[in-house]
C-alpha cells in the first residue's frame, strides 16, 4: 500500500467479519487510503470555516455501523454551494500531491459536475468508463466524492420543470462522452457463447463523431441549469442535482445543514445532521438500521492502492 500521511491503528488493516461479511486487507487498504483523503479534507474545511457533513451510504455507515458500511468502498460528502464553490477557490493551492482536487475545471473531462479527492499514486477507474472512454486522461486515482446541494423550488412546476431539463441535459452530456471519439465497442457474449453487436450503440459513435460532437457546451448549460434557483436561500429543500437519482433520493432538508454534529467513523470522526434519521428514512425506508448486503452505485471499480491509475491506463491502450 501507498504511504499515507495517516496514522492507522494497530491492527486496522487485518481481516475481520463485520455483521456476518468478511472485510478483506485489499479493502481495509481501500478504506485507509479514503480516510487518509478525509482527514486532509477535513484539514482544509477546517482552516476554512467551510461546512460540510456525511450524506448517502457514508452517513447511513456513520450511524450504523459507526464507519464504513462493510460492503462498500466509496466516501460521500454534501455541501452546501455556498461552501462548496469556496472550497474550490482554496483547493488548488492547499491540496498537495498526492493529493488532487478534481472538478471539470482543474482536470478536463471528468465531467461530473461535482468533486473528487483523489490520491493520485493510486487506482479508482470506474470500469464502465475504463471501457467506454478510451482516451481519457483525467486523474482516476482512489477518491472520495464531494457533492454540492443547490436550491431546489417549493413550486412543484417549476421544480419538475428543472428536473426535466437537467435530466435530459445530464443524459446527453454523458452519452456524448460515452460514445464520441472515446468510444470502444464492445460487443456482449450471451449464455450460449453467441456475440451480439448492439447496432443503436455502434450507430450513435459514427453519429457523434461525423458530427464532431462536444460535451463541453451541453455540460456549461447542464451546470447553469442545476445552479438555477441558488439566489433563493429560504426553499425547504437542497438536492444534489448532479446525480442521475429521482429527487425524493437527492433531495436534503436545507435547515439540516446549519444544524450539525460529530460522530464516530472508523477512527475518526466525521459530521452528521442531527435531525440524520429523517434523511436516513427517505434514502433507505424506514428499517434503516437493518443491514442488507448491496452493491456499490458506482456499478464496478478498479481498485489498486500500489499502483497508480496512469499504469493502468497505459495498459488499457
């Protein structure tokens, strides 16, 4: 494993059971190096005056199970936009390698309208995209996500209305990505060993590269789109309008954000809301608290905490 400017315990990186699933050393190496990225996060919100909190599977993590969900492998943080765009002004400068602050801005083509802290010596390829963007170069090392919560209207119409429009602009923006000149076609194997070619994926490459088609304008409209509401701050509701989730999963309560405290996570400690068990109920139902065994949303990653992304990206050509 990379050295890490984080002191881990005694012991933390052996294998152990947790509610029944085995946590292997190759995950627990995963997890140090995310919470190696979360203290030096921390570090900089800290100097700052920023806030931020746990949100998604890490908060859930963080109340039941006081650290990591034992299946998962991702750390997820929510931020107002208010503090995440000041978080972006400091970050080039007090994010040191390894260390990297990647946003469209600072690394071209990632492209997903919210932030990563990656630690660059290591690997976290998201495999749909090691397969599909042949040539992309952006940093891909082991990350944590950094999502910002923009306002989202109490008037129902204008608030589907947006919804519509950055749903169809997030979808577009992707499959540009996905099927312009990064395309790799990949045919798929059914269980009889017959190959299928799908002629709708291989017709959309030969359209977006005849036309030359860029995401990069239909990106701008999509982020100007989610920002839309945000000289509104008394709405009842933020979402994390970058994700390509139904709101009643994005969306937090804007009051919850001012109204934080720290829990145990792992051997560290990380924010909550305090009212965390209304947002726990409209992300996972009422039996919260009851683990169910699931996959990562990330839908596969490539994980390596020796090597860094770059030779896996060589390796890939």
């Amino acid at each position: 494993m990379v050295d890490l400017e984080l002191q881990l315990p005694d012991g933390f990186l052996n294998e152990e059971v947790r509610c029944g699933y085995t946590v292997t050393k190759q995950r627990k190496e995963v997890w140090a190096v995310e919470l190696d990225l979360l203290q030096e996060f921390k570090r900089v919100c800290n100097k700052y005056g920023l806030r931020y909190c746990a949100d998604g599977g890490t908060l859930l993590g963080a109340i039941r199970h006081q650290g990591f969900i034992p299946w998962d492998d991702d750390l997820d943080i929510a931020m107002l936009r208010s503090d995440f765009e000041k978080l972006n002004e400091v970050a080039p400068v007090e994010f040191k390698k390894p260390y990297f602050w990647q946003t469209e801005e600072t690394d071209k083509g990632s492209a997903r309208g919210h932030a990563q802290l990656r630690n660059s010596d290591t690997t976290g390829i998201i495999k749909t995209e090691y397969e599909r963007q042949r040539n992309n170069n952006f940093n891909q090392g082991i990350f944590i996500d950094i999502f910002p919560f923009d306002t989202v209207v109490d008037d129902e119409e204008k608030l589907a209305e947006q919804d519509l429009k950055r749903m169809e602009l997030l979808t577009k923006y992707r499959e540009i990505l996905d099927s312009g000149d990064y395309f790799y076609y990949k045919p798929w194997v059914d269980e009889a060993g017959k190959r299928h070619f799908n002629l709708k994926k291989t017709c959309r490459h030969f359209k977006h590269k005849l036309l030359r088609d860029s995401y990069v304008p239909i990106y701008n409209q999509f982020i100007k789109e989610i920002r839309r509401y945000n000289d509104i701050d008394n709405s009842k509701y933020v979402a994390d309008l970058c994700m390509p989730l139904p709101l009643k999963r994005i969306r937090r309560f804007r009051s919850d954000f001012y109204n934080l405290k720290e829990v145990d996570f792992e051997f560290l400690e990380i924010p909550v809301f305090v009212n965390y068990d209304r947002n726990l109920k409209m992300l996972y139902g009422n039996d919260y608290m009851t683990p169910i065994n699931t996959n990562s949303e990330h839908g596969g990653l490539i994980l390596d905490t020796n090597k860094s992304y770059k030779w896996y990206l060589e390796k890939r050509r």
